[in-house]
C-alpha cells in the first residue's frame, strides 16, 4: 500500500489479520516519515500544541507560525 510516498508493509500478513498494536505502530512509523520527508523539502509541517490548545506551522529551521 503505498500513501504520498510512504510504504506500509504488513509482511506476510494481509491487513485484516493485524492486531490495533500492529496497525497502530505502522501508522505512527508513516507519520514521522511523511513529516521527515517535508522537512527535507523545506516544507512546514502542521502541528498541535497540547499545552496551548493551538496549531501552529513549524518550519524547516524550527520556527513556528501559529495559524
């Protein structure tokens, strides 16, 4: 299965036989690595602040822009 160039392997299993942890985990895997690839393009990632309750743009260098 491929998602704006991220690749999620189930190995041999088909997705219907994998457990929440199972799905859970490559999820989190395809998130870091669609934000990685944004930050090598120099490309704002949206993010959520618990502690203020806002999202904000970060940029490459790490500034934030809250919107």
């Amino acid at each position: 299965m491929q998602t704006q160039g991220v690749r999620l392997n189930a190995g041999n299993k088909g997705f219907a036989e994998l457990s929440v942890e199972e799905v859970t985990k490559m999820f989190r895997k395809a998130v870091k690595q669609a934000v990685a690839n944004k930050q090598k393009k120099d490309l704002p990632v949206a993010k959520y602040s618990k502690k203020s309750g806002r999202t904000y743009l970060e940029n490459a260098d790490g500034s934030r822009e809250y919107v």
